[in-house]
C-alpha cells in the first residue's frame, strides 16, 4: 500500500524540481523529459537511505534500541505554464521500519515504550510542494520547503533523522548586489520530523508533528573577502522569543597546503515580538560562538567553545527549537533542549579527508553549565564516510556516541550504520 501511495504521489507529481531555500543558489536536478504543454525542462531525483541505528542508555530502565529504517525520497520538478522564470517542485518522503519483529526501538508513538528512543517513525508526508519565480537576481519562493541558514544552528531541515523538517513560508532571496545576500520569509508553519499520531515532544509545540507559527526570518551576508564574510541575521519566532546575531566567518590560506576556517559568533534573544499574549514566553539570553579549524594537506584539527547561556532574571535559557539539533552538542542528543542553567559545550577535533579516502574524524565534547559550574559530563563522537565504489552517488557512514554523564543524564551509547543512493 505505502509502495502504492508513493507511486501515485510521483505520478500525480509531474510538477516540480527542488531543493532547500539557503543563501546559495539551488542545485538543479539532471533532466529527464522534453517539452509539454504546461511543463517542460521536467527533472526528477531521489533518494535512498536504510540505516541502523543503536541506542544504549544506562540506568535508564528500559531495554536497548535497535532499529533498521529506510528513507525513500522523491521530487519532481519543471518549469511551468511556459513563463520564463516560473517553475514548480513536488516531494514525497516515506520512512518505513522493517516491521515490529526486527525494528526493537520506541519511535516516539509508544508502541514499544519499553525501548531506548529511535526517533524515526513509520509515515509518509509531502516534504516540499512549492512554486518559485525569478526575476533578474530575485527569487520567490511558495509553498512547502526546505531551509537552511548558515551551519543550522538556528534554522535547518535536521537531515540527519530520516524525515526531514519542513516549512510552510514564503521566502524571498534577492542577489542584486554584488557580494550582498538578502533573505526574508514568513513561516506559518513548521513540519517536524515526528508522526502526526506522535507524543507532544517539546512544550512549545502544538503537538509532536506540527508547529502552527507566525514567524519571521530574517537573513544578510556580505562577502568582504574570502577571508571575511559577515552575516546579520534576525529570527523572530511567534510566542517563543525573538534572536538578534551576527557573525564573521571565513577561510585564510595559509602556505600552499594549509587553511583556517573560522566562525565567530554572538546572538541574543528577547521576548517575543508576535506574542498571541498568552503564551507567558520570556526571553533574556545571550550566545557566544568561537571556532576555528585547520586543514593541513587533508589533516584536520579544530576546537570550539559555545556558550548558550541561562536566562537573565530567572527567564529562559538561550534556545533554538527550529534547529538541526543534532549537529551542534554532540550525537548522543542530550542537549536537544538547553539545561536552565546554560550550556558551555568545549570540543576539540581530530581528523583526515582526501580523495578516494573520504572523511574520518573524531570529537571530544566537555559540557558544563553556564551559570555556576555543574558539570554535565564529557562524549566522544567518531565518524567515518565515503563513496561507494562503483556506483554513482551511493556512499557509506559509520557513525558512533558516547555519552559519559556527570551532572545530568545518564550514560548513552548510539551506533549508526548507513548507506545513502542519490540519483
């Protein structure tokens, strides 16, 4: 039946060629059609990602996960109505289990409570479903979307589960100036990467699945140099807290075989400017971000220090809720939400990259809080990906966590297992 949905939703599809809404110009796909009355330069891509995905959490009281899922995307994308600068792109995304005899994990709907956390549920969902129209160095964009904002550390699509997160918006990216990029959009709501039968995960969600919002996000870079680009960015989310940053970053060379790529960063947040009055929200909380990492002919050694700092005057502390959570503190997921007290997250990274090698690194997380001086454990992260062989645009991840806890939690272990097809 799923097989059949997601037939039917490709079929019905013959619309639309995508990708996510970011300061860079969107890759297109390969075309795979000529001419039509309503649509022509019809393009198509997809996706295939099974994974395994292992979860061990002591003194927690309930069993270990193991859990074996499988992301198939795809989209179909054209111009559309044979008006220059008009086009359209369509996305089904479903994630399957491989039944309830071999997929031993809780999926975040109780069926199996018992289980360590796999946050990837059995559903099939329209991911993107937008219109775009371009004009000279202006883009606008409607409909169902992708977006991702600098490292996602405020505003991303959180890839890294199997169902992506969405945002119903309106967006406008314009590129008239040289070296100047200009994004603004209104979200009215946000597709998480939960089932719509899923718990309530996060208190300031109308429920597990989806975040009915009136949000503004607001976003300049400025390239001065390839050593220096300075970003402005104003995020105003409904009801939770408005986030005001800037950032510098850039790529310094260094010799003929070496380059430093760093990334500073101050942002604070403050109560919300669209506030239907009783929500209750307070906000009143700053961000620090310095990182730096050096690439020496393929060897890579980086450090970061991040503060999300607690609350001013017993208000909350320093969040970012629409996130790629999962690539900021540490893999294990313990800081999906920021402690009361703050969070300081101090890594360090080693690794290597080269060609026909591909990429492997290893990371050393100490987190403590910001105020006061609790401390909230260490975590290593080690990870290795590279292509496949062989065949086009398949490649391989092997990921793993460990979590050692102090102050908060318990001790966590995840393993993950991946291949992922493009085509």
């Amino acid at each position: 039946m799923k097989k059949m949905l997601l037939l039917s939703a490709a079929a019905s599809a013959m619309l639309m060629a995508g990708g996510d809404i970011t300061p860079a110009p969107v890759e297109q796909a390969a075309p795979v059609a000529s001419e039509f009355l309503i649509f022509n330069n019809i393009t198509a891509k997809g996706e295939i990602r099974p994974r395994y995905e292992f979860v061990d959490a002591s003194d927690n009281g309930k069993d270990d996960a193991n859990a074996f899922t499988n992301r198939l995307m795809l989209g179909i994308g054209a111009d559309f109505m044979q008006v220059e600068g008009l086009s359209a792109y369509l996305e089904a995304t479903n994630v399957a289990g491989t039944g309830d005899y071999w997929d031993l994990s809780n999926d975040t709907i109780n069926k199996k409570p018992l289980y360590q956390v796999v946050a990837d549920p059995d559903q099939t969902r329209i991911t993107q479903a937008y219109v775009d129209y371009a004009f000279g160095k202006t883009l606008i964009r409607a409909g169902r979307q992708g977006v991702n904002l600098d490292n996602q550390r405020f505003i991303g699509t959180v890839n890294w589960r199997q169902m992506p997160q969405t945002y119903d918006a309106v967006a406008v990216i314009n590129n008239s100036v040289e070296n100047l990029n200009l994004l603004a959009a209104y979200v009215w709501g946000v597709n998480r990467i939960f089932d719509e039968d899923s718990v309530k995960m996060l208190p300031w969600s109308d429920d597990g699945a989806y975040f009915d919002t009136g949000t503004v996000l607001l976003h300049a870079s400025y390239k001065f140099m390839p050593e220096l680009t300075v970003t402005g960015y104003g995020y105003l989310l409904e009801d939770i807290h408005d986030t005001w940053g800037i950032a510098a970053t850039g790529k310094i060379g260094i010799g003929e075989s070496a380059s430093l790529s760093y990334r500073a960063e101050y942002a604070t947040q403050t109560d919300p400017s669209f506030d239907d009055f009783t929500s209750g929200a307070t906000a009143d909380a700053d961000y620090y971000n310095i990182e730096a990492t050096l690439n020496m002919s393929g060897i890579l050694v980086g450090a970061r220090y991040e503060v999300l700092g607690a609350g001013n005057d017993g208000n909350a502390p320093f969040s970012t809720p629409l996130a790629t959570l999962h690539g900021q503190n540490g893999w294990a997921d313990m800081f999906l939400a920021t402690p009361d007290d703050g969070l300081v997250d101090v890594n360090g990274m080693l690794g290597y990259k080269a060609k026909g090698f591909g990429i492997a690194k290893v990371i050393y997380h100490d987190f403590s809080s910001d105020r006061g001086s609790t401390d909230y454990g260490t975590e290593v992260d080690a990870l290795y990906k590279n292509k496949i062989p062989g065949i086009k645009g398949l490649s391989g991840l092997l990921k793993a966590s460990w979590y050692s806890a102090d102050a908060f939690s318990v001790d966590t272990t995840k393993v993950w297992v991946m291949l992922d097809y493009k085509f």
